[in-house]
C-alpha cells in the first residue's frame, strides 16, 4: 500500500486556491464597499486555514512521500486518516472563523488539529530514525519538534479567548511565538529537508556538514525575540538575539555553498527550476538580512510600529517562499500533472505573488513618513484577482494528463 502524492497534492492546490479566495475578498472590502462577512473572522479564517489545510497538509504529504521513497515499512494507512482528519479540522475552522471567529467550535477544531500533528509527529519520528544517515533526517526531526513547540502560543491564545482574560502583550507574544516557531521552526525546517531529501536522491554521495544543521536549529529558538523586541528585553538576552540573527545569516551563507558544491551535475535540483530558485534563494537572503535589520533598535520600533510593515514581511515568508517554494518543488519534480497551462499557471502565480510583496513593501515604506500610496488597496485587490486566477488554471490543468 502506497500513499497516491498527486491525488493529496491536488487537494493542497484547491486549499491554496481557498486560501487566495478569501484574500481576495478581504482585499475586495478594504478597497471597496461590502458590508457581508466580519473582516476580522475572514483573516482568522483565511490564516488557519493556510496553516492547517495548505502548508500542512502539503508538508506532511511530501514529507511522507520522501519516506516512501525510501521503501522503508511505514504504516500508510494510519497516515492517510491522519490527513483526512487534518483535513476536517482545517475546513471545519475555515466555516467556524468566517460564521463566529474565536468561539466553542473554532478553538475546538483548533486543538483537535493540533492533536492530529502531534500523532503525525509520532509516527513520523519512529520512520525517521530508520533513515538516521540522511543527510535530511534531522531537519525534517526538527520542523516536527518546533511544530509541537509552536502549539504553546495556540494553547496560550485559546485560553485567553475562552477565558475572555486578555493581556495584550502575553496575546502578542503568544500569537508571534507560535508564527516564529511555524514560519522559522516547522516551515523552513521542512522546505530545507525536502531540498536535501531531492539533492540526495539525485545524488547519493551528498553530504551536508551537521554544523549548518546545529547553528540554525540552537539559533532557531532566541531568534523568537527577534518578534518581541517591541518587549524591553535585558541586556544579555538583547546581545542573544543579536548573535542569532547574525549566526542565521553565516548558516545561510553556508548552506547555500554546500548546497552548490552538491549540485555540479546535470541532473541536479536546480537544473529544471533554476530561475524559480534563484527568486526563492533571493527572497529567503532578504528575509535573513531584515531579521538582523531589526535589532536595530530604531528600525524595530519602527517595523513593529507600522501594520503594512509587519504584513509584508509575513507574506514574504508565507507567500514569496514557502508557498512558491511548495508549488515549485511539486511543479518542477512533476509531482502534479505537467502541461503547458500549469506552466501558465505557475508563471501567473509566482508573478502576482511577487508584484503583490512589491506593493506590500512600497507600502510599508510609505508608511515611515505617513505617505499614502495611490490606489494601493484596488492594486494589490487586483494582484489577488490574478493569484486567483493562476490558481483557477492550475486546477483545470490537472484534468490534462498529457505531459510536456
């Protein structure tokens, strides 16, 4: 028994098409006038369901499908029930949050997701240690641990809302310290390994020092401050962060040397999707250089201090690289229906997803000196109208099965 990757695959394109859906129509209320629908339940919505039903569930199916590969016993029934429950609860607290925002069926659903990626976690570390000499093993092992660790923020926040006892500052640190450890912990983690789990099974003598691996995973965790320097932090822990910003961007610098060293040959990894890295690797450099920006003491009071600023940067890394990255890496390693309309597909998506960081960036330094920029709202409305209907295309092309 084997797990079907397209057919779970496809449902990650629908979900990210959800996803670009409800964007699109709360782009469409600030911009213009539509009285339907609470703006604040729609982003909770539209926000856990890209968690839960688009990157997570995409993750995990590709996670699962490198282990496959491996043909090592793994129990594929249990996982595949532990998709579909995933699935419930993702489309149960799409409907929950757009009707009630944080209510009884929302944070039930909510925990019950959680629950499901720890039995995920589970089976997933008893399958990894049979492939402890991958050069992969230990990132994918780490995106599964800041998976879990990411869930005390959800915890914190759900009992704050439960409880109605709000506390601004613990519901910010909370909220961030559960985006730090999805974005930078169980996100990247995960895109990592998947690069190394293809430039392994494309080449099998690659190895990887561990050294990049340990200074980004011991880096990973007082990177979080970096969410909260808005909090007067001591001296010593502000020193930390600091070091850890700065240690990110030396991994970074090194994991891009041995990646380069690792894929000479004409079959490697970038061969097929060079541009479509290039862009990635271009937009993660960006994101390490903003993340040491901000400990600028006068830079950060200024980020956190500006909404745009801070949506930008999330899009940055939710859209700009690890979607484009997820939808790339199913593209180019034809793990999805290959023809000539995903192709235009996946051109328009990548296009609207960089035009919209390019606005949401102009606009967060407009903000700096409190300038409006022109049209902005029925701009980036019309960039999620294309995203959506990239997305529309791709879906059609996976009726298609003629391949290029």
């Amino acid at each position: 028994m084997i797990l079907n990757t397209k057919f779970w695959l496809r449902i990650s394109l629908l979900n990210l098409f959800i996803v670009a859906l409800l964007g699109t129509l709360m782009r469409y209320k600030i911009g213009f006038e539509f009285p339907y629908f609470d703006q604040k339940h729609l982003q909770h919505g539209h926000s856990h369901f890209a968690f839960i039903g688009w990157i997570t569930h995409t993750l995990f199916v590709l996670i699962i499908g490198v282990i496959q590969r491996e043909q090592i016993i793994v129990n594929i029934s249990v996982y595949r029930k532990l998709l579909i429950v995933n699935l419930v609860c993702a489309y149960g607290m799409l409907i929950s949050f757009v009707i009630q925002g944080y209510g009884f069926f929302s944070i039930t659903l909510s925990t019950l997701s959680v629950f499901t990626a720890y039995a995920f976690a589970y089976l997933l570390f008893k399958d990894l240690k049979k492939l402890s000499d991958r050069p992969y093993a230990n990132w994918f092992t780490a995106a599964l641990w800041f998976n879990i660790i990411s869930s005390l923020g959800t915890f914190t926040l759900a009992f704050m809302m439960a409880s109605h006892n709000f506390n601004q500052n613990i519901h910010l640190a909370s909220l961030y310290f559960y985006l730090h450890f999805q974005y930078n912990g169980f996100f990247m983690f995960s895109c990592m390994g998947l690069l190394l789990a293809k430039v392994y099974e494309l080449q099998p003598s690659f190895q990887q020092s561990n050294s990049i691996f340990w200074m980004f995973f011991l880096s990973c965790i007082p990177a979080y401050f970096l969410s909260v320097l808005w909090a007067k932090l001591p001296l010593w822990l502000y020193s930390l962060v600091i070091l850890a910003a700065l240690t990110q961007i030396l991994a970074w610098v090194k994991f891009l040397l041995s990646m380069k060293r690792g894929v000479v040959s004409k079959d490697s990894i970038f061969i097929s999707g060079r541009y479509l890295f290039l862009i990635i690797l271009i937009a993660l450099s960006v994101k390490f250089l903003l993340q040491l920006g901000s400990t600028i003491p006068s830079v950060s009071k200024l980020a956190f201090g500006f909404r745009p600023i801070v949506i930008a940067y999330l899009h940055l890394i939710l859209l700009a690289i690890i979607s484009v990255f997820l939808v790339a890496y199913m593209f180019i390693y034809k793990l999805i229906t290959i023809n000539k309309v995903t192709t235009i597909a996946l051109i328009l998506l990548v296009t609207g997803v960089y035009l919209n960081e390019i606005v949401l960036g102009v606009q967060g330094i407009a903000s700096f000196s409190y300038t409006l920029v022109p049209f902005a709202n029925e701009i980036l409305f019309g960039i999620a109208v294309l995203i959506s209907v990239s997305l529309i295309l791709m879906l059609i092309s996976q009726r298609k099965p003629k391949y290029l």
